[in-house]
C-alpha cells in the first residue's frame, strides 16, 4: 500500500458541504402576531422586516414625546408673553390713576388755602406729569386686544 492510497472504510470518495447535502425536512414552525413560517425564505424575510422596525419603535416614541412637551412649552412662552404685556398695562394704568389722584389733590389743596402762587406751579407740573402719562398710554389703550370689563 502506497501512502497516496489511504482509504477510510465505509465512505465515498466525493466529499460534500454542507449545501450539498441532503436536509432533512424542515418543520415549519408559526410565531409571532402573523404567524410567520421561519422555515420558508418568505417568513424569515418579513421576520427580518419585523425586527428591523421593532428597534425603531422606541426612538419613534420618543420622537412623539420630545414634540408633544415642546408644543407644550411653546404655548407656555407665549401665554407668559402676553401676560407680561397685560401685567405692564395694568401697572402704567395703576401709575396714571395715582398721577390723577395727586392732581385731583394739589387742585382741592390750591383751592382751599392761602399761598396760591407755589400751588399753581406745583399743579402745572403735576398736569404735565399726568398729560405725558396719557400720551404713553392712550397708544396702549387703543388697541382690540386691551379691552377691559368689569
């Protein structure tokens, strides 16, 4: 016997891979919601599709949630704008009824007593006090979205 010429008993002289062999029958075995077949070439297809979206899934929730709060916070920036505008309106309004009430009493105070000559200055620079106040004013109350009830 040569040593070129071993033979293994019991076993052919082609060798094969494992694609040439014979399979033996595959089971089909049905899962998940649609109950896919894994053992045809169609069901480990759309099983691979059902797992390529399932990771995305949570990202997609998140994306929602992250949309959802900054819709959230935009409506809360822009209904503390406006309150701000309408907080300032209501403080320069409070500003001109004081301006109006320190008028109204240097009036009685310059009618009701004796040194009339300091009075009449004082009151000229409180109505010019109270005159620029109303020019700041009157633009603000002019406007549709600054009407005020009782």
């Amino acid at each position: 016997m040569t040593p070129h010429s071993l033979k293994v008993e019991n076993c052919s002289s082609h060798c094969t891979t494992p694609s040439e062999r014979i399979a033996p029958d595959l089971i089909p075995i049905k899962v998940g919601c649609f109950h896919i077949n894994l053992a045809s070439s169609r069901g480990r297809r759309i099983f691979l599709l059902q797992m390529l979206v399932l990771c995305f899934v949570p990202h997609a929730a998140l994306i929602m949630q992250n949309c959802t709060i900054m819709a959230q916070l935009s409506q809360t920036l822009d209904s503390s704008v406006n309150l701000n505008a309408e907080v300032n309106t209501i403080l320069s309004l409070s500003e001109l009824v004081v301006s109006l009430e320190d008028e109204r009493l240097l009036v009685t105070q310059c009618l009701f007593s004796d040194d009339t000559q300091v009075d009449k200055t004082k009151l000229g620079d409180k109505f010019s006090n109270t005159d620029a106040l109303l020019g700041q004013m009157l633009p603000k109350l002019t406007l549709d979205d600054y009407k005020m009830t009782l």
